[in-house]
C-alpha cells in the first residue's frame, strides 16, 4: 500500500466521514485511561514520598496526574488516524510552555508521566509498567543511598590582613578547602570558605571561632543547587 492509500484510507476513515464508534473502541478507550490515571496517582505518590526540594508543590504533583491522562488520550487520538495526528501536531507545535522548573528532578517526574502517557495510550501496558519499577527502584535506591561527605560554606568575619592563613590552618588536606568570596570593609574582613567534610569533623570550626580576631562566623550546608 503506497502513502498515497494510507493517507487515502485514513482520510475516509475518519470522523468526518464515519462518525460510528465500536464498543471493542470505546472500552480500549475507557481502560487506557483508567491506567494512565493509575500510574499517573503512582507517579504522584512517589513524588510526594522522596520529594527533596525546598518547597513542595502539590499543583505541580497533581499536574503529573493530569499530565499522564492527557498524553494517554493525545495517544490515543493521534495513533488511529494519520489526518488527526497530523492535525495535532500542528496544533502542540504552535503551544509554548513558559513555567520555570526550579527543581532538576521535576524535569523527570514529568518526563515520567508523559512517557508513561504515551506508552499506555499506545497500547505497551507492559513497557510501561516496566518502566515504573525501573523508575521506582532508581528514585528510591538514590534517595536512600547516603552521601560520603557533605558540602558546606563558612563565611567568617575577622579583623586584620593575616588572619586568613590561621583559618586556613585548621582545615585538613582531606576537606579540599576552596576560597569562594573575600570582601574587606575597612578594618573588617569577610571571607568565605567552601569544604567538604562529615558531620564529625565539623570540631575545627570551634577552634576557628575561639580565634582572638573573630567576630563572627556562619556555617551553612551546602547542597550545591540554587533556589530562586
């Protein structure tokens, strides 16, 4: 059959021109959907449970849900008939998202749901519930999986030029000390330190603050994203 006929046959098998639905139709229908709303409640459920951000968005979560449903039936639609699929592409093409994901993992909880939309839409139940597990064991042996070391940021307020080397030696080679910002107001001096180190080695900082020409001294932990 030439692209000549397919497009032929797709274009008198539409619903301009057969507007009749078939049962078998409407229940392929009606089940794939009630399984992209499944996995799309899975999808959500897992994101509430190992969300590691600052500030959690359930309209985001919810989204995932819908998102899941909506690329099941855009699916659906698209993979019955050339004419519509055609037709929506042009339509999506024209569409422009302009939401700013904060958190990188968001970008793959909605990945996650629109693949998981397509997937069931097209009829690959089994690549699709494949998928979630793969997704699930990686989200949560991550999430589990603790880290060796962690980041952090002393920023210290000192008076004088030559304190900075006093600072510099109660670090250990091992915490990989790295010089971020040095801002001198007057007599005043701020410097920040960034570092890597466990919790139990945090005892040097004492000794750092108990430092005749320091003011003051901050200790943040540092996870490496920015959240505007």
């Amino acid at each position: 059959m030439s692209v000549k006929d397919v497009i032929k046959k797709s274009i008198l098998e539409s619903a301009t021109y057969n507007q009749a639905i078939r049962a078998d139709t409407i229940i392929t229908m009606i089940l794939d959907l009630a399984l992209a709303l499944c996995i799309g409640l899975l999808i959500y459920e897992v994101y509430k449970k190992f969300y590691k951000g600052v500030v959690y968005s359930r309209n985001f979560s919810i989204t995932l849900v819908g998102m899941t449903v909506l690329t099941c039936m855009v699916t659906l639609a698209i993979s019955t008939n050339i004419v519509i699929s055609l037709g929506m592409v042009g339509a999506l093409s024209i569409v422009r998202y302009r939401t700013a994901i904060k958190e990188p993992l968001d970008l793959m909880y909605l990945f996650w749901a629109i693949t998981s939309g397509i997937t069931t839409g097209a009829g690959m139940y089994l690549l699709s519930g494949l998928a979630f597990l793969i997704m699930l064991f990686l989200v949560w042996g991550f999430s589990n999986r603790p880290m060796a070391k962690d980041a952090y940021v002393l920023v210290v307020h000192y008076n004088g030029t030559q304190v900075s080397d006093k600072i510099l030696r109660h670090f250990q080679p091992k915490h990989h000390i790295k010089v971020r910002s040095k801002v001198f107001r007057g007599d005043q001096v701020e410097e920040t330190f960034q570092f890597v180190a466990n919790s139990e080695e945090l005892t040097f900082t004492e000794k750092i603050r108990d430092l005749e020409e320091v003011s003051d001294m901050t200790l943040l932990k540092f996870d490496g994203e920015y959240h505007g």
